[in-house]
C-alpha cells in the first residue's frame, strides 16, 4: 500500500460555482487529483479507465485527506478518506488494462 497526502486547497476556482454558498469539490476534480497524485508516485504512466469510482463524502475547501493506493499489474485500487471517513473508493486500470478489455469484448476494434 502507498499513501499520498492531498491538501484541498482553500481558494480554487471550482469554488465559486461548486457551490458558492457550500463550496465542495467536484468528483471529477477529485478524481484528476488522485491519478495526478498516482502519477507523480510513478504507479502509473497513464490510466486508460476508471473501472469504478464511488464518491460517499463531500470534501471541502481546506480538507485534508489521503489517498491509498494498492496497485497489481493492471490496476490500482485506490480509497480516499478524510481523517476517519471515507471520500471515495474504486478502481484505475493503468497501461494496457482496459484496451485488452475492450478488445476482447469487440473484436471488431483489433487492428
């Protein structure tokens, strides 16, 4: 298991529309800073899929969470807590992982 540290920042422009009286980060913001955060700790070149993603708390401006990161040949799973809570959990394919997938399910894709 590898765990990164991701600090939300107080001020980012997500804020102002997400939303302005309770501002929370967006999933998909989230989300970019985890395989960002798997990227820089070199667990993956790139992510080809998000196998499974479930969000199950908000997070805030100014939160501090960490990332667990378990990682196979093809994928990483990853669960996202604050403190004691849990943020998110599910699963990145990296390199090659999800393209077998597809190709296997559509073989017309094979070239």
């Amino acid at each position: 298991m590898i765990i990164e540290n991701l600090e939300i920042p107080l001020h980012h422009p997500c804020f102002a529309g997400h939303f302005p009286d309770n501002p929370i980060v967006p999933g998909a913001l989230l989300l970019q800073w985890i395989i960002a955060a798997a990227k820089a700790r070199g667990l993956a070149e790139k992510v080809d899929a998000v196998k499974t993603m479930k969000f199950l708390n908000p997070v805030k401006p100014g939160d501090h969470c960490t990332i667990e990161f378990n990682i196979d040949t093809v994928r990483i799973s990853v669960i996202c807590r604050r403190g004691n809570t849990l943020i998110c959990r599910g699963v990145l394919c990296r390199g090659q992982a999800s393209t077998g997938a597809i190709d296997s399910a559509h073989p017309e894709t094979e070239g």
